[in-house]
C-alpha cells in the first residue's frame, strides 16, 4: 500500500514500533490529527511525546553547544597553556587550526557516514571521539600530545555535528515543531563561539585543562541518553565513495591550511600559495569523481536546487565575516581594554543573549514570512552592527561604545541562522539528510578560515599602514632625547593605535560581506514560508 504523509524527511524505512516515544506521527493518525490541530509545536501533542521530543532536542542541542564552543573555548587560554607546556610562539596558533583543520576536513565524510550506517549510532560514536579526545587533551603533557587531541576533537566533530543537525531533520514533524527545533539548533550554533569565549574565561581562572575536561561529563550523558530520546535511522544502501572521500578532505584540508598561512606569512608566500593551488586541484578532482560516482559522497542533486544553493553559499560569507568579531574584539578587549580571561569572556555574554533572542524571533517569523525577508533584513541589521564597531578608537569604553554594537551584529545574525538553517536541509531527500547537513557546517567552517585569512590580511596592511604614520613623530621625539620610560609608553601607544587601525578595517571589510550574503539570499533565495510548514515527501508503505 501507498500513502502521501507530511514526514519533512522522517526515517519511514525502519519497522514502527507501537512504544517508540518519537513514532513518526504520519504513522500515527491520531497523532498526526494532533500535529495538524497545533499552533506552536507542542500544543496538542500528547505529554509523553511532548517530553520525548523535548528530551530528543536538549540531547542533539548540548552535543552541538559542546562541537562549537569547543573552536573558541581555548582561545583565552593559550596564553596559560602555551606557557605550562612550553609551545613556541609559532605552534601556538596550532592549537586552534588543528581542530578546525580537522572539523573542516572531515566533515563531508561525517555526514555520509551517517547516512550509510545509521544517525543515531554515527552521532553516539562521534560525540565518544570528542569526549575521548578532551579527555586527552586535558592530560597533555606537550605541544605534541595537545595538538594530537585536538586533530582528534576534530574528527569527532567532524562525525557529530552532521549527524546532530539531520537528527533533527529526522526526529521532528515539519511545521511549528521543527522550526522551533531548528530555532534551538540555530541559537546553539549562532551563540556557541561566544559562549566559548565565556566558558574559557571562566575555567582558565581555575586551570586551563579543564577547558578540556569539561567536555567529558557531557559526553558520556549525551552517549547514555542517545539511544533512549533519539530514534535510529535505516541505514541507507550504498559504499564509501573512498577516492572522493580522499580528494575531498586531502583538498578541504589543503586549501584551510593555505588560507591559515596566509593570515600568517601572507598570500604571496610559496607555502601559501602551494597549499592553496593543491586544495584547488584535489577539489576539482573531487568534483570530477563526484560527477561519475555511483555511490557519491556529495551527490550533485543536493546542490542543484537553488535555494539550497544560495543558503550553503550565504552561510559561507556569512561565517567569513562574522569570524573578524569574535578574532579582533577578543584581542582588542584584552590587550586594549586591558580585561582578565574572565572578564574578557563575560563581555561577550551579550552577544550569545542577542543571538538567542534574534532566534527565537525568527523561529516565530519562519512560519509566516518568506525566509528571505527574514534573513535579508538581519544581514542589513548585522552589517550595521558591524560598521558600528568599526567605529571604535583606543579610548573607547565597553558599555558605550562596544556592547551596542555587539549586541546590534548578534541579533541580526540570529536572524540570518535560523532561515537558512532551514531552507539548506528542506525538502532534501531522507538519503541525503547527513549529507546536506554536513555541506552547511562545511560552509560555516571554510566561511571561517576564508574570513580569518582575508581578514587578518586587510588588517595586517592597515595596521603597518598606520604604524608607518606613527612612527615619523615617535622617531622625532627619541632624536629630541625624550626620556627612555615615556619613549617606551609612546611605542606602546603605537601598537595599540596600529592594531585598533587595523581591527576597524577588517570590520569595515566584515561588514560588507555580510551585507553581500544579505543581496545574494534576497535576489536567489525563494522558499516560501508555506513550503517550510509542509515539506512533504512521499512515504512507501508495504
């Protein structure tokens, strides 16, 4: 037998069980008569499910929290740890690309992983890898050790957060119930670097290593509640695609480590631009295999629909400017404004409040307005946040001159996060829900390393620029024997007035990605809000 249901990419492929908690309501007419009658997600279902779903939500949500906090966590930390375990200047920066090295690199095969060997179990297995690799981390005891568990924590991200993101593609109806998951999911992912900086604030006072061990007690709770709150997908027919999983990551992680090069040696360098022409050829390598594989790892008929299209490619330049704030306004908080980890971490708390504000909103707004007009005024919001931070000198103070356009740039993002959250993962076949997921985490991590390089660069030039200015006047001032202890505080002047030059520019350039990605998901972008509501799919029934 053959029925049409509203599932929005439920799993109908495993046999139903009549106690399952999260039982795909289109199996269920009762149930689905509930869905139908419900005006916010919940109301009319019944309590257990209510619970279940809710259980199933905070389960995918604290893995997801734990995956992105995790890329900024340690950031307040280097200076401590850099120190206890003697890293070089140069290696330090390793600490945070290893992991984003590894995530980045890996996550195309995370999410066909997933797919090919069931969500639930791939999702268990990866958030085991990251709560392993923290634990190793913690107990490091050299660079080597250290930056090891990092590629580790990388790896298991890279298996996690895919996974997390189809989970609730899987487990929640569409309409208010899902857009409301996804509001969650988005506010967890949005807020998540934030609060990174907040948490490494906060733990580093007490001892860096447990900007590591913290992460163990919420994995080992996320295992133990996985399989009681989450349903399993059927495991989808089909192999490894091994010779694209190879060219794929060989070339993601080739092209991260040019563009992180250049951000520190520059663009014109031959190990930059080696690195960058390998990840290129070994991504049009890729791509090639791609289009001949039976059993393709990124197959091209999810990105051949245009919205979701336009969503990957918004999120990316997205994540590319929204990198300058959280790089350049964490340095400028502590060594401009002269802040402790932990206040420098709890400045930020703003930010993550304004993004899960900005989310919820948007979760209200999915349902009733196209996402474009939802995603294409919070872009117009955040640039405008961004040009306002760009706006700050040396003396400028925290609450008049940073915590509006702080909270300005969050709330705008929020609004961004949750429509095109949305539209990358609607209407995409069941098969290819891990996939799709993990090409939109792809973007926001190569969105990322694009904005650090293209970023640091505009900064790097405006700051030398700036200094060059400077330095005529100090050098006068030496040649006119000013005393040795005001020369000193006058070349400190200089690099804090250099740097906040250079800060203002990369916003400058921030900004006007942001507002890029805004034009390209209003021009391209056309997924009604009505098609988010129903995103129907065709079940088979035997």
């Amino acid at each position: 037998m053959s029925t049409s249901a509203t599932t929005g990419g439920h799993d109908g492929d495993g046999p139903a069980r009549a106690d399952d908690p999260l039982l795909d309501p289109a199996l269920d007419p009762e149930l689905d008569a509930e869905l139908d009658a419900a005006t916010d997600g919940t109301a009319g279902i019944a309590p257990a499910r209510r619970r279940a779903l809710g259980l199933a939500l905070a389960v995918i949500s604290t893995a997801q929290l734990m995956v992105v906090l995790d890329a900024t966590i340690v950031n307040i930390a280097l200076p401590t740890l850099g120190t206890d375990l003697g890293f070089s200047q140069a290696n330090l920066s390793w600490v945070v690309n290893a992991y984003t090295l590894a995530f980045g690199g890996l996550l195309l095969l995370g999410g066909r992983a997933g797919d090919l060997l069931g969500r639930r179990k791939t999702f268990m297995v990866g958030v085991g890898v990251f709560a392993l690799a923290s634990f190793l981390g913690g107990v490091a005891q050299s660079e080597g050790q250290l930056i090891g568990a990092r590629i580790l924590q990388g790896l298991g991200a890279a298996i996690a957060s895919p996974t997390a993101l189809s989970l609730v593609t899987t487990t929640f109806p569409a309409g208010p119930a899902r857009n409301r998951a996804f509001a969650i999911y988005a506010a967890m992912s949005g807020a998540g670097a934030a609060i990174g900086l907040i948490l490494g604030g906060l733990l580093t006072e007490i001892d860096w290593r447990w900007t590591f061990f913290v992460n163990v007690p919420i994995g080992i709770a996320v295992i133990i509640l996985a399989p009681m709150v989450l349903p399993e997908s059927a495991r989808q027919r089909g192999r490894f695609d091994l010779p694209g999983a190879v060219t794929a990551t060989a070339g993601l992680v080739s092209l991260v480590y040019g563009l992180t090069q250049a951000a520190e040696k520059g663009w014109g360098t031959t190990a930059t631009l080696v690195y960058l022409s390998v990840g290129v050829a070994l991504i049009v390598a890729f791509l090639l295999i791609e289009s001949r594989s039976a059993h393709a790892l990124m197959p091209f008929r999810v990105l051949a629909q245009r919205d979701r299209a336009a969503s990957y490619l918004a999120m990316l330049v997205v994540g590319a400017g929204m990198f300058a704030l959280f790089y350049f306004l964490g340095i400028y908080i502590q060594t401009v404004l002269g802040y402790s980890p932990v206040r420098a971490g709890v400045s930020f708390l703003p930010f993550s409040a304004g993004i899960i504000a900005a989310a919820q909103l948007g979760s209200f707004l999915v349902s009733r307005v196209d996402a474009r007009w939802i995603s294409g005024p919070g872009a117009l919001i955040a640039a405008a946040g961004m040009l306002w931070m760009a706006q700050i000198t040396p003396q400028t103070e925290y609450l008049t001159g940073l915590l509006g356009p702080m909270v300005t740039m969050a709330f705008g993002l929020g609004l961004i996060f949750v429509p095109l959250t949305l539209t990358a993962v609607a209407g995409v076949e069941k098969r290819d829900s891990g996939v799709a997921s993990a090409v939109l985490n792809t973007m926001q991590q190569i969105g990322g390393a694009i904005g650090l390089a293209t970023l640091s660069t505009v900064a790097s030039r405006s700051s030398a620029d700036k200094a060059a200015e400077l330095a005529a006047d100090l050098q006068a001032k030496a040649a006119a024997g000013l005393p040795a202890d005001q020369l000193a505080q006058l070349k400190a002047l200089v690099q804090v007035e250099a740097f906040t030059s250079g800060a203002t520019a990369a916003f400058v350039v921030a900004a006007g990605m942001i507002l890029g990605a805004g034009l390209l998901v209003v021009a391209f972008l056309r997924v009604r809000h009505e098609d988010l509501a129903s995103d129907q799919v065709q079940v088979t029934m035997h």
